[in-house]
C-alpha cells in the first residue's frame, strides 16, 4: 500500500509547517486529490493513522477533497471536464487532448492550535 508511504511523505510538510509555526499542534490537514493522482482516499484514510501516530499531528483530522479532471483539446481548444477512462473533449468529442489538472495530489490547508505557553522561572 503506497499510501502509506504517501502519508509519511505528507506528514515530512506539516510537521515543517509546524516547526515554522513554534511547534503548533496540528488540528486539519486537508487534501486536494485529482482522480488521476493514483492516490485512494479510502486508503489513505487507512493508512493515516499509522503515519501520525505520535506526531505534532497525531490527533489531527485528514480531510480528502477530490477535483474534477479537466483536459485542454488541441482541436478546438477549449478546457472541458472529462472521465478517468475517457479523455475526449466535452465540447467537440476528439480525442487529442491532454490532462491540465485531475492528476495532482495538493496539500491544501494545515490549521494549526498554537502551542501552550511555557512557564519562566523566576529566580
């Protein structure tokens, strides 16, 4: 299952994202996925908690948001939505077309709870 290796590889960011942020415990991560990305949201969800587990994000919520695929024609040259198994171009129906998005996996929102104050000494 190489969602789990797809987590790790997105949790390497948030936890950046983190140390930018003072060590903020992260509450949402949120994900863009394209149909054609090769990532299952179903088994990403699986593979999740896994990843996190004892990490600044270990109590985190994984929100997947999918995308539609959209291809640009070289025949008419117009930008339609098209079907994983079906690339042609919804306006004039040809086949020459290519992918413009629907293919990406986007890390899209990390909200982040600001990390409790420390205590000074006082001497």
């Amino acid at each position: 299952m190489h969602e789990l290796s797809i987590c790790y590889a997105l949790l390497e960011q948030v936890e950046l994202i983190s140390r930018e942020h003072d060590g903020a415990l992260v509450r949402r991560i949120v994900v863009t996925l394209g149909p054609l990305s090769g990532v299952e949201p179903v088994l990403l969800a699986r593979a999740y908690p896994l990843a996190v587990a004892g990490t600044v994000a270990a109590d985190a919520e994984l929100v997947t948001e999918t995308t539609d695929i959209v291809v640009h024609c070289d025949k008419c040259d117009t930008r339609t939505t098209a079907t994983p198994n079906r690339l042609l171009c919804g306006e004039c129906g040809d086949f020459r077309t290519r992918v413009v998005s629907g293919d990406e996996m986007i890390l899209r929102q990390v909200e982040l709870e600001a990390p409790p104050l420390r205590q000074q000494r006082v001497n």
